[in-house]
C-alpha cells in the first residue's frame, strides 16, 4: 500500500491515495535529489501526473527459506473502475474497459528472512503509469488492442480523469484494483525442493479478476473483494446530494400530466403541483421537497438541474419559493415517494403580476435531506411549465352563405358551397426559446334540419392562427374527408377572415321536402384546453335541385305542361306555385307565366304564330331567399329548357275552328252566338208568363 515516500511517486511521497485531480498540478523534477522519480510534466486540470499510482505485489519469504515455500508473483492484472450514478462501480471505458495482465513484476529475494525494510525494494520493483520500455513491461500504461494508448492514457503517462469522467458520465471517483497470479517458484535442486507447478492461483480462470457492465452488484462486489484496491483519484466528484425530485403533474381539469415538452394548459390559477420523489430511509428525518415558482425577471438557469456551480452561482435564479413538504412514500411511485403543493398564486411579490390568462408560469423543486445534519440538497427537478387558458371568445355572428345554383339544369362542375366569416382568437401561437403556446382551433360543421348529427367539416390545425405573424399572411387547410378547403387571410392583429368552400356533393338528402333543403352552418372557437367556445351560426336553404318541366299540351290555341321541384323516379314533387316559366315562341317573342296549382302552368300563342318552335324553361326558382346580411337576392336554379314544334294550323275560311280565320272574327262569332242564345231565352220567357 506504499509506505511513506516508498516506493516515490509524483511529488516525492505518497500520491496515489485520494488524489484529487480537479486543478491540475504544476511540473515536478527530483534531478537534483536521488533522481529517482525524475522531470514529470505539469497537467491540466483532471489529470493525473505520471508516476502518480503504482502496484507492487510483494511476496515476502519471511525467513522460510527451506521450508517448502515456493510460490512467487511476476505478473498481475489490474483495472480502473469508476463510480456511476453513486450506486455502482463500472470499467472506465476510456482506460480499462477489461481487466489488462502485467506481466514481468519482478518478486522478492529469496534470500530476505523478514519483512523487514521490504518496502526499500519497492522502487526497484514496482510497476508505474509509465509508457512502457523495452527493457521493462511491468507498468501501468493502458493500450487497446493494437498497442495504441487508450483516449483517457496520455503518452507520458499521465492518466486525463475529466475525459474519462466526461465520456462515460462517470460520477468522478476513480479506483484502480488489481489480482494477483501466483507461480510456484522454479527452484528445482534447491533446499526448497519445489515442485515446478506453472500456476498456483489465477484469478482470471476463476472468473475473480475485473469487472464488466453484464454483471450483476453482487458478483462486481465479489470481483472487487478479490481484488486489491492500490490507487484511488477523483475529479469533481461530490458527495452523493438527495435524489432530484421530479414534476409530473400540474393540475387543470383533465388529467394534467406534463406532455412531452414538460409543460400543461390549466384553466385554474393556482394549480396544485405534484410529481414524484426519493423518501428518506429515516422516517425521523424525512425529505423535504421545496417548489420555486420563476421569477420572469430572473429566469431559472438550465444549469441549476446538473451542476453544482451553477446552482450556487445562481442562486438569485432560484425563483419564488412557493411552499415545501415531506417526501411521503408512494408505492405507485417509480422514485418510491410522492409529493404535492399549490401555488396559491398569492406568493408573488411585486411588481410580479402573479398568475395571469393568456400567460405562463414554470416551475422547478429540490430535496433537502435532513439524515446527515448538513441539510443538502439535491438539485433542481425537471421544469414543469404551466400556460395558463380561460374561455375563447366565440367567432364573430356576421356569416355569410353563397350557394350555386344550375345553368341550363346542370349544376356547375366543381361547384362548391361557400361559407365566410372572421374570427378574434385569444390564444394564438407563439414560440420563444424553449417556450411557446399553441393557438385556438376553429371548428366549422353543418346540420341538415331534418338530420340530429352535425357533420364535421374542417378543424384548423395547429400554429394556424400566428400572433407574429404579419396582416395580409395567408394560410389554407384541406379536410380530406368532407373535401372542404379553408383559407384564412389576417387582415389586422388580432382579425382572421375566413372562407370554406365546401364540395356541393356534399348537400344530399333532398327529398322534394322543403325542410331538407334547409341547413345550418356553424362554427366555434376551441381553446388549448380542448373547451369550445359559445357557436356562432346561420341557417341558409341550399337548393341546388333544378325545375324539371314536361309538355302536355303544344298547340297553336295553348301550350301547356308541369312543372316538378323534384323528380326521383316515380317520386315527383310539383314545383312551388308562382315560379314563373319563361316562353320564347317562334320569332323570338316571349311570354312569362306563373305555375299554379300541382305545378301546371300554360301559355297561349301570340297571335298569328301557328308554326315553328317554341322553348320553355325556368330562368330562376326563386328557391333563394334574401341573404341575410348583405340583402342581396341570391337568384336560384335554372332548368333545362324544353322545346317542341307547335302544331300546323291550315289557312282555309271553310275551317273556321281550324285556324282558317283571323282570331278577331272567331271573337265577333262568338258574341253573335251568346246574343242570339239570349234572345232566345227571353221569348220562351213571355211566353211562359202568358199562361
């Protein structure tokens, strides 16, 4: 275990117990005093010098001699092991991720009777984190496979811990241990009379010597006890704090767990902040867990979760302390504990604002320990942030629909029902740092009136309505599903203007029932907290159905026919009485009439057309009432037309009733027809009032 300044090492006595690598050390030469250490260079800090560590497995005979003694040492295997995460011991991957076998360690003289002044042979024999020599293996100077130095093994020998710690996450406290192989002693003809055995004790092939990651805690302890621990080093390696308590919930009205960005939308001002802890093994000193809630003017500092100089050096970063309790134990638990505290929101010392809507609020919490005396803490948990989220405003009520309508009884290809509107949201999207909220969505649905089920047709996507972003940026979103297409222009700050086209394919159901021509259009706000806002809607016909019109009559005294709303088969439905059938006669004249009863309607012939073809058809079905919020009459579907040759009519005086003679003599007939009949009448009259 060295013994004083034997064997001598860096400095000129002892240093490869507890040395402490965290500042580096100045160059160091015993030239001009015995020369046996020699010029070491100075290092950096997390280095350790070369010919700082040593193993030396002396194998005293101790006067023995003659006396059947014949084992001796001339090789061994050593490793460094370092701390992880305070609880177990691992290779240092960057110097001996296996246990390396030194061979040529030169053993005691047989010719020693005690141990006495046995350490004097130490320098002579000892092995070194040395580079190796030809002329001597026996030192410490770690190599891969190849012979090349390891990434932590410097080529003077000097050993760099802070890389090694650094690589490998390693907690900063390094240990090397080492195992002995023990030979019989070839003395063969000697007063020992040995037996030549080539090996007495190895504890490679007994599965004693070093440790590696596949291993169980029991099995490293019982390697490592089989060893010898020789060296030990650390760099920056502090005494084990509590375990960091962790923040898992922060309350709102759903379940209130962090999402993966660790933060949560509450609608509640003093939410009751909770997550999870290590309890103290001692119920009569517990853990106590303590939340800061941040102060804006001095944000918390990354650092203050993973290093101990920057948890002290910003201790004005810590934030307002909100409250502290015991760390209770939690079987439910992964950590073994559980805690929780409310932010009261009343712990805010001005000119902090406290907890406000459409605002945010992080939070941290440590561990004190009260089982040593010294009250240590841990270091900060995870922040948790809380964006806080009141109702949404409900969109503006000022909507407007614009319907297509048939040309010619063919709808339009492509043709789309068109719904507009603005809206103001509350929580738009914004992003700063690690920071930012998401927007309201806008939710936009339909109901036929006769239907009870809204049908969806487009809900925004996320980060839709930017709060940076400039008035006149467009955006659009598509709804595979319905087909409706929606785009957004900002027209001021806080002011979206919006348009849905929505395919007319869409509009079915139609059945000749009035009411299933009648629709409802509907949007509302939704908040980051998933709460819709009060809707705001309108209710509009949609009839895109043209008139459907038949010929029953189509001679020179009168064209007739029907008129249909809806026609499906055997299924018609006569069109509404007053919508006005539009003629165009032969010529290019027209005539305007007004469907009655069951949907007929008639025309008579202009006079002195009694041949060629005339056209029926309905310019408009009025189905349309006057848009609500603009006034403007909306027109309505136009059918197809119909057309036919009117009937001949011969021009011939002896067939009066056939279209022989002008209209105006057929006139003058038939009024000397009723005189004379109401002459007739009054004679039998007379005559009757004689008797």
């Amino acid at each position: 275990i060295g013994w004083d300044d034997q064997p001598k090492l860096y400095g000129g006595c002892q240093a490869n117990w507890g040395m402490v690598t965290d500042y580096g050390f100045p160059a160091y030469s015993d030239v001009d005093d015995g020369n046996i250490v020699g010029n070491v260079n100075g290092t950096q800090p997390g280095v350790a010098p070369a010919r700082s560590f040593f193993v030396y497995w002396e194998n005293p005979r101790g006067g023995n001699v003659g006396k059947g003694i014949c084992s001796e040492t001339t090789s061994y295997y050593y490793q460094w092991v370092g701390l992880k995460n305070n609880t177990q011991w691992v290779p240092v991957d960057d110097l001996t991720p296996e246990p390396i076998l030194v061979e040529g360690q030169k053993p005691s003289p047989n010719t020693l009777t005690s141990t006495f002044w046995t350490q004097g042979t130490a320098d002579s024999y000892s092995a070194f984190n040395l580079p190796k020599k030809p002329n001597n293996s026996n030192e410490m100077f770690a190599t891969d496979k190849n012979g090349q130095p390891m990434p932590a093994q410097n080529a003077d020998g000097s050993i760099d811990f802070k890389k090694a710690k650094e690589d490998q996450d390693l907690d900063g406290y390094f240990k090397m241990v080492t195992w002995p192989v023990t030979k019989n002693l070839n003395d063969t003809g000697t007063v020992n009379n040995c037996n030549v055995n080539p090996e007495v004790y190895n504890p490679m092939r007994k599965g004693l010597a070093g440790i590696d990651d596949g291993m169980s805690d029991a099995k490293k302890d019982e390697n490592l006890t089989a060893g010898w621990t020789i060296d030990t080093a650390f760099y920056k390696y502090d005494v084990p704090r509590p375990d960091d308590p962790t923040i898992t919930n922060i309350q709102n009205d759903t379940d209130g767990s962090l999402n993966a960005s660790g933060s949560v939308y509450t609608g509640k001002l003093d939410p009751v902040v909770s997550g999870e802890c290590t309890p103290s093994k001692d119920d009569t000193h517990p853990n106590t867990v303590t939340l800061f809630g941040e102060d804006p003017g001095n944000p918390f500092k990354e650092g203050q979760s993973k290093s101990s100089d920057d948890l002290v050096k910003s201790s004005d970063s810590w934030g307002f302390k909100l409250g502290e309790t015991v760390c209770k134990v939690d079987p439910k638990s992964k950590q073994g504990g559980s805690w929780q505290i409310q932010d009261t929101n009343k712990q805010y010392p001005s000119p902090d604002p406290g907890n406000k809507y459409n605002g945010y609020r992080r939070y941290h919490a440590w561990v004190t320990e009260s089982a040593s005396g010294f009250g240590l803490t841990s270091f900060f948990s995870n922040i948790g942030t809380a964006y806080f989220v009141s109702n949404e405003n409900a969109p503006d009520g000022k909507l407007s629909v614009t319907v297509p309508h048939t040309k010619n009884g063919i709808l339009p290809a492509n043709s789309v029902v068109t719904v507009k509107g603005t809206v103001s949201p509350i929580y738009t999207a914004w992003s700063s740092g690690g920071l930012g909220m998401t927007d309201s969505r806008m939710a936009v649905s339909m109901k036929q009136n006769t239907a009870s089920d809204w049908t969806p047709l487009l809900t925004t996507p996320a980060n839709t309505f930017q709060r940076d972003a400039a008035a006149g940026t467009k955006s659009s979103a598509t709804n595979p599903t319905s087909g409706s297409v929606l785009n957004i222009v900002k027209t001021t700050a806080s002011t979206w203007s919006w348009t849905l086209n929505i395919p007319a394919d869409k509009f079915t159901g139609y059945n000749g029932d009035d009411e299933t021509e009648k629709y409802t259009f509907q949007v509302k706000m939704i908040n980051p907290l998933n709460v819709p806002s009060d809707p705001a809607s309108i209710n509009r016909t949609v009839d895109m159905t043209p008139t459907t019109l038949t010929l029953q009559r189509y001679d020179v005294f009168q064209v007739a026919g029907k008129a249909y709303k809806y026609v499906n088969g055997n299924t018609r439905v006569p069109e509404t009485k007053g919508t006005v059938v539009h003629v165009t006669w032969p010529g290019n004249s027209s005539t305007d009439v007004v469907v009655g009863n069951q949907g007929s309607w008639q025309a008579t012939p202009p006079e002195g057309i009694n041949q060629g073809q005339f056209t029926a058809q309905v310019s408009s079905d009025d189905a349309e009432s006057t848009d609500p919020q603009s006034g403007n009459f909306q027109g309505g579907n136009e059918s197809a037309a119909v057309s036919h040759e009117l009937e001949f009519r011969p021009s011939t005086s002896s067939l009066p009733f056939a279209g022989g003679w002008p209209l105006s003599v057929l006139k003058i007939l038939l009024m000397l027809i009723l005189g004379l009949a109401g002459f007739v009448a009054c004679l039998r009259n007379r005559q009757e009032s004689r008797y």
